[in-house]
C-alpha cells in the first residue's frame, strides 16, 4: 500500500477538518443544493492536484467524468490567476488546463464505462512527470437519477451505483488518486427520493464513501462545510469563500 497523499483545498479550516487535506485512496462525497458550490470546489481541486507536493498539491493530473457539460475552462483560468498570486508565481493556465482530461457522461451506463477509460489512461500516465492523481464525478448521481424513476427501480438503481462506487475506489487504490463525486440534494421533500437531508444514492453512498461533505451555502461568498459520519475524524464544520480567485480562507 502506497502512502496516502493530502490535497490542500486552498482553504485552511477545510484542510483541518479533513486532517491535512483529501485524502488519496478514499473516495470524497460532496452533497450539497443546488449552487451549493460543489462544482467550483471541484474545479478548484483539480486545478490545486497539479501543484507540487510543498504547495498542498499531489504533483499529478487529473481526470474528469463530467455528467452535467457544467466543466469550464474559464473557471480554471481565473483558478490558477488566484494560484499565481497566491504563490507570487507565474502559473501557465494553459498548462494547468492540459492536465486536466475531461469526459462527457452521456447516460449513466456511459458514466460506469469511463471509469475503465479513465484506468486506461491512467496506466499511459503512471510513469510520467504527471500520473493520475485525483478522479471528479460530477455529478455521480444525476443519471442515475432521470433514468431511475418509478418503483422497483430503485434497487436496480443502487445495484449500478454501487458497482460504480467499488470501481473508484478500485481507481483510487491502484493509482494513489482522490476521488471525488458530488451529490445533489433538495431542498424540498422529493415525492421519490423521500427525505430532502438525506441525498440520492443514500445508505449506499453512506457506506462507500469514506469521507462525507454537506456543503451549503451562508452569507456573501461563505460556504459551510460539514463532515458527517467520518470513520476516522471528528465530525466538524468549516467555513470556506468562493471567490473569483477560487476557493479561500
Ligand atoms: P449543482 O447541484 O446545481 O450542480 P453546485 O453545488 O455544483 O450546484 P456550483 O456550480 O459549484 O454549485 O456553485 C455555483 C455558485 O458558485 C454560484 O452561484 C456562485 O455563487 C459561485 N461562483 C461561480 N462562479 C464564480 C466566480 N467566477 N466567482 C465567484 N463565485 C463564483
Ligand atoms: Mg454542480
């Protein structure tokens, strides 16, 4: 087993709470609203992964399954203007934005195939200057839940999910990466899904992914981020800014 890396969020509350960054090898639920932030901060990660490891980065490239086309490249370049800044460095946008490899997910079915994609890839990178170091599914559940509505669907549902689940993780493990998936939840009870603080994929999500995040939104560029059930940490919140320049103290 290969030592297990910490991402810096850019945040340093958030990196607390996580006891030193996201971990690699572990699977990292984000669930949250709608414009909660889950995306921004897992554009924000994928551009912080290429960074070296003295800078809270894992010196590494990253792949992204990106189910809703909300993947911008814009938001990346302003990411790492904020990174330039931040380190007084000259930072390349086009060179983050090169080592960041993003899929479309068509359907669900689609969203599982690249996964084996991704491993292909992620094999062609593993004895570069940059290997695969962090996996986005954003959003791990939206598929799953147009295509999975009515009754006697849902077990199908969770059987495909869980699949899916297994094989990031599997990802994860062989390649020393983070994984990374988002959650939508609702704010209204959901005549189907049921109980709006509990998100979709719900008790399965629960036990598969190590590493839990609720994101809402608070005051201004605020955001709440709250650990829930961790296996290995303290529950805890933190509060995080989304700002132009990323995500910030
Ligand atoms: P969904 O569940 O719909 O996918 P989400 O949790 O992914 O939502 P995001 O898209 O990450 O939500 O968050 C959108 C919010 O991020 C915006 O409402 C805005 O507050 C903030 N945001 C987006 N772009 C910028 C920017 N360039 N500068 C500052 N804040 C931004
Ligand atoms: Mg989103």
């Amino acid at each position: 087993r290969m030592e297990v890396g910490k991402l810096r969020t850019g945040c340093e509350e958030f990196d607390e709470l996580m006891g030193g960054g996201i971990e690699t090898q572990s699977i990292t639920e984000m669930y949250g609203e709608f414009g909660s932030g889950k995306t921004q901060i897992a554009h924000q990660l994928a551009v912080n992964t290429q960074l070296p490891r003295d800078m809270g980065g894992l010196d590494g490239s990253v792949i992204i399954i990106d189910t809703e086309n909300t993947f911008r490249p814009e938001r990346i370049e302003q990411m790492v203007a904020g990174l330039s800044q931040k380190f007084e460095q000259d930072f390349d946008p086009a060179e983050f934005l090169k080592n960041i490899h993003v899929a479309r997910a068509y359907n669900s079915n689609h969203q599982i195939l690249l996964v084996d994609a991704a491993m292909e890839m992620a094999n062609n990178l593993k004895n570069t200057d940059k290997p695969v170091r962090l996996v986005i599914v954003d959003s791990l559940t939206a598929h799953f839940r147009a295509e999975y509505v009515g009754r006697g669907t849902l077990a199908d549902r969770q059987q495909k999910l869980n699949k899916h689940l297994h094989d990031l993780q599997r990802f994860g493990d062989l390649n020393n990466a983070s994984v990374i998936v988002t959650n939508q939840v609702m704010s209204k009870p959901d005549a189907f899904f049921g109980d709006p603080t509990r998100p979709i994929g719900g008790h399965i999500l629960g036990h598969t992914a190590t590493f839990r995040l609720y994101i809402r939104k608070s005051k201004g560029d605020k955001r709440i981020v709250k650990l829930v059930d961790s296996p290995c940490l303290p529950d805890g919140e933190a509060v995080a800014c989304i700002t132009t320049d990323g995500l910030c103290d």
